[in-house]
C-alpha cells in the first residue's frame, strides 16, 4: 500500500491541518522537487528547456494566478493575456530606466504595477458578475493590447514597436538577455514559480482564502455574515493580477526575449484559461498538470509525423494540434469538470485502501 496512513495519527488541531495530513504527500513533493532542481538539469539540452520545461513553468505561474480569481474568487476573467502584458512592460521599462537594477526586484516590482491595473479593471466586479464581468475583463484585454502598441514610450520609441531584453546579470550569471543560457534561466523560473506556489498554497488555506470560497460559492450569504465584498473581490484582483504580472515577465525576459503588442492578444488569455480548465479550477496541482499537458502535446504532435514517417506539413501539424487540443478541453468538460485534479484526487484515494475495493 503506497499510502498506507496506518500510525499516522493527529492529536492536535494544528497536525490536522498540516500543509502534509499525510507523509507519502511530503516523499512524493521531495522527489517532485528533487527531479526538478538536479535531474532535469543535468540531462535536459537546450531544446527541452526553451520548449517544454520553461514554457511549462510560465504557463502554470500564470493559470495559478487566474484560477486563484476564478477558482477560488469566482470571479471570471477574460484579460488574463493583458495582465501579463502589463508585467513584461513594466519589467522592460524598470530595467532601462534603472540598468543596476536587480532583475529580481524589477520582477517583483512589475507585478505591483499589474495588480493595481487589475483592480482599476476589478471595480465593476462590484455591481456585475458571471457572463458581464467576463465581458468588462475582455475589454480590457482589448484595450491594454491597444495601448501597447500605441503608446510608443512602452518600448523606448522602437521602430519595430517589439521591446527587447537586454543582457542582464546577477551574481556573475547572465540570467537574462541573447547571452543567458538555458540552465539558468531555468533555474530563476524554477526558485521563482517555487516561491509564489508557496505563497499561494498559503493564502488559499487560510482567512483570506477562505473569504474568497465564500464569495465564489454564495456571495450575498458571504455578505450576510459579515464579509467585506468589495475587499474580498479586490484582493482577488490583486493577488491573481501580481501573480500573472510576474508571469509576464518571466515570460518576456526569462522565454522569450523580446516581444510584440499582438503576443499579449486574447489567444494567450485563451490558452491560460484553457490550462486551468483542463487542470482543474480551485486546485493549485492542476495548475501543473494542464500546463504539462497544454505544452507538451503540441511538441509531441510536431514529432509524431516524422517518426512515423509520415509527409505532413507544418501548417496541417499545427491544424491538428488546434484539433487536438479543442478536444481534450471538450473531453475533459464532459468526462471530468474538474480536471486532472481531481483524477489525481481519486487515484490517491485508491491509493489510500489500495489493495481493498472500498
């Protein structure tokens, strides 16, 4: 029995709500973190890092701070791709306005800049809900793609109109820029996703998350007994909006190295969201699970025509994996809303009575 919980007792409240009721959770994070910070690198080229293993990172540093106003606030939202916008600008103007600069403060800072943009678009959060906010949210992703491009001090007058990352270091590294290798790239996205994860596994278990499941499941009995709506939802806005800021940096500075108005368009707001579907809303792990597999499936598509030989072309790859991908999200709708959470949930309570039925 691989989670044998026999010997495992709680005698106090603190011990019930432990962070790990179970011991096999903690082994099985240890060996998570373990493959991560010292496997990965040591066998990953550079292919593997800029395609899958950074993608995945970003991508899930992002849906977790959607579905932490989706998921856990019930607030819908639909400009998750201009948030991020609103980080790397930030981020870019930081650094060239500040060039000693720690690239680590400008990172942590960008996000501040992106959660007070997304309370301004919170505010009608207060009288709207459901369908119209998600309405309100798109047009905010319309309008700040809008103002990346027309607002030339965004990217330094540029004649391109792109913003490109210059080269950065810290503590002797090039961690950023066209210098900056793979493996330390990695590395920053890595302690950095590991850091906000920790942060939001903490708010979303104490007061401040419990206030926002209130609000998600009954906002106007959360209101009766004594909640605060206007400062449950705004915060909500705030923490989910400096969480996807810093995502947009990391995914500008630490990705992509240098980026256009039209990468921050509603396809990107699209693709988070389709991650936290698939992954599973109000679930910190799903966020993982569906960027592994939103990022990885079309790389394994692209690969799966010329290993069996077969003469496809790129852009009937690329129809496929639109295909494929619409699919799965349909799939996952029908057979499990809730995501690949919750069929990890049900494989550990197997786990749990493993070899009994029941």
């Amino acid at each position: 029995m691989l989670y044998r919980t026999v010997g495992q007792f709680k005698t106090s409240y603190h011990a019930d709500h432990a962070l790990f009721p179970v011991k096999q959770d903690a082994w099985l994070l240890g060996f998570i973190l373990l493959i991560a910070f010292v496997v990965l690198p040591a066998t990953a080229n550079e292919f593997v890092f800029n395609a899958l293993l950074i993608p995945v990172l970003v991508y899930a540093l992002a849906a977790l701070g959607l579905n932490i106003l989706t998921g856990y606030a019930g607030q819908l939202s639909l400009g998750t791709g201009a948030f991020m916008g609103v980080g790397a600008y930030a981020c870019y103007k930081l650094v060239t306005i500040f060039p000693e600069l720690n690239i680590v403060v400008a990172i942590a800072l960008s996000g501040f800049f992106s959660a007070a943009v997304g309370v301004a678009f919170g505010l009608p959060s207060l009288r709207i809900k459901g369908f119209y906010l998600a309405i309100a949210t798109l047009a905010a992703q319309f309008f700040l793609v809008w103002l990346f491009e027309k607002w030339a001090w965004l990217y330094n007058y540029n004649s391109s109109g792109a913003i490109q990352v210059p080269n950065i270091d810290m503590f002797g590294l090039t961690v950023a820029g066209p210098n900056a290798k793979a493996v330390v790239q990695y590395y920053f996205v890595l302690c950095v996703v590991c850091l906000i994860t920790w942060f939001a596994i903490n708010i979303t278990r104490g007061r401040i998350g419990r206030i926002w499941k209130s609000v998600r499941d009954m906002d106007i009995a959360a209101e009766l007994v004594g909640i605060n709506l206007m400062k449950a939802k705004l915060s909500a806005f705030a923490v989910s909006s400096y969480i996807v800021g810093v995502a947009g940096a990391l995914f500008v500075f630490l990705w992509r190295g240098a980026a256009e108005p039209v990468l921050f368009d509603i396809p990107l707001s699209f693709r988070v969201l389709f991650i936290v579907i698939i992954g599973g809303m109000g679930s910190i792990l799903g966020n993982y699970l569906g960027a592994v597999l939103i990022v990885a499936l079309p790389v394994l598509i692209s690969f799966v025509p010329g290993a069996l030989g077969l003469p496809v072309s790129s852009a009937m790859v690329e129809h496929l994996n639109t295909m494929i991908v619409g699919a799965t999200i349909i799939g996952f709708l029908i057979l499990e809303p809730h995501g690949l959470a919750r069929l990890w949930a049900i494989i550990r309570e197997k786990l749990v009575i493993w070899p009994f039925p029941h």
